[in-house]
C-alpha cells in the first residue's frame, strides 16, 4: 500500500514526508582544514591510513587543505601547545 493513498474507511490520508537529519557533529569537520603530524599526512599518502586530527578528527586525507580555513578547534589546541621548546615566541623573535 502506498503512504499516499488513505487506507479504505478510515477517512482521509496525510503524507508524512521524513524530516532530514541534521548534524552538527562531525560534518562540520569538512568544512575545515585540520592540524596533523607531518609524517602522518606523508604515511597517509603512501598507504592510504586514516589520520587523527588534534581536534579528534579521523579521515583519510584526500583535499587539498590550502582551500579551506583552519579547524577553530585544532588551532585553538595547537596554540595552547606552546612554542616546543623554542626559545623564540610566536612571532619568531
């Protein structure tokens, strides 16, 4: 039986159509470029493995990054890093 027809006797019918599912999650994660070891993005490249980003992001690599802006999450996380031990500050004097 279709969902357009009512069924016979009970009056009429009322399509329901389904709402989409929206996420918030982790779809806008593709919207960003995300910070990742180096020599994990070069592994990537090679054996196709899934990278994990600072953010908790895991995705084979496959964009090029330079067309999207920074994850705020992974840059937030990157910057509370700290320096690495280099004895110059963030802008490099």
């Amino acid at each position: 039986m279709s969902t357009l027809e009512p069924e016979r006797g009970t009056g009429t019918g009322t399509l329901v159509e389904p709402t989409p599912q929206t996420s918030h999650g982790d779809g806008d994660h593709e919207r960003f470029a995300h910070y990742v070891q180096k020599d994990k993005i070069m592994a990537s490249a090679l054996d196709g493995t899934p990278v994990v980003a600072l953010c908790g992001k895991v995705w084979v690599p496959g964009r090029d990054p330079k067309k999207y802006p920074v994850c705020p999450m992974c840059k937030e996380i990157y910057e509370s890093m700290g320096d690495g031990g280099d004895d110059k500050g963030k802008d490099g004097k």
